[in-house]
C-alpha cells in the first residue's frame, strides 16, 4: 500500500469520526427530546387532555420544553454536518454537541418548574443561542475556506 492510499485511509477514518461524533450528540439530544415527549404524553393522561393544552400550565410548560427543542436542536444539529464533512477538529464538534445538549437540559429543567424567568431557563437559552451563532459562523467561515 502506498503513502497516498494510507493517507486516505486516515482521512476515511478521521471523517467517520467526525460524523460518530455528530451522531453522539444527535442521539443524545434524541433522547432528551423523547424523555420531553413523554413527560407531555404522561401529563396528557393525568390531567386528562387530549389534545391542546387544556389551559392548564403544567401541561403549556411542558407542551413548550419540548417544542423549544425541537425549534433550536435539529438546526444546530444540520449545523454540524458540514462542519463534520469539512473536517473541523473533533474538539469543535464535541464543544457545540455538548453545548447543544447542556443547553436543552437546562432549559427544559428550568421551564418545567417555572413558567417566568428560571436561571436554567435562561442559561439554557443563552448557551444555546451561542450555540447557534457560533455553528451558524462556523459554516460561514466555511465558504471562504477557513475551517476550524
């Protein structure tokens, strides 16, 4: 085998670990989003309402944990991908799925059990607001050839 064939090699590998990378942090928000789907549904069942809110704001809190991440995780998320196509450093990815899921997590903890300002609500939405600028950049930099 030659020197170019192994280098290729190493980039296959490096690629695909980028994108296992991507798809951690993609599972591990999917579940995050199913335990907010079943805290719905389960909600649902005891107060006994079956579609809407019912006006009642345990469930409209919970109705909004679980819609805020499905409004902000699957755009940072497509974010990522040519990012992990480009070969950005495993440590950029590993930041912004991380961020991305920590992100969520407090947001969704501080909503469930406040429905005005929560200091999880609101690092939550700050960490993933900087989330999104920063993939959002990240890709921009992209066409004019800088990756990081």
């Amino acid at each position: 085998m030659d020197a170019s064939a192994e280098s290729g090699d190493a980039m296959t590998a490096l690629t695909i670990s980028r994108f296992a990378i991507l798809g951690f942090y993609a599972g591990l928000v999917g579940l995050l989003f199913l335990l907010l789907s079943a805290r719905v549904v389960r909600l649902r069942s005891q107060l006994k309402v079956d579609i809407g809110d019912g006006d009642r704001p345990e469930l409209v809190q919970a109705i909004r944990a679980q819609a805020n991440c499905a409004e902000y995780a699957p755009l940072v998320l497509l974010l990522m991908v040519p990012l992990a196509a480009a070969g950005s450093h495993p440590v950029v990815l590993h930041g912004l799925g991380a961020a991305l899921l920590i992100g969520r997590v407090l947001h969704a903890q501080g909503l469930s059990g406040n429905p005005g300002y929560s200091v999880g609500r609101f690092w939550g939405i700050s960490i993933s607001w900087a989330t999104l600028l920063v993939a959002s950049l990240l890709c921009i930099l992209l066409w004019f050839g800088i990756r990081i």
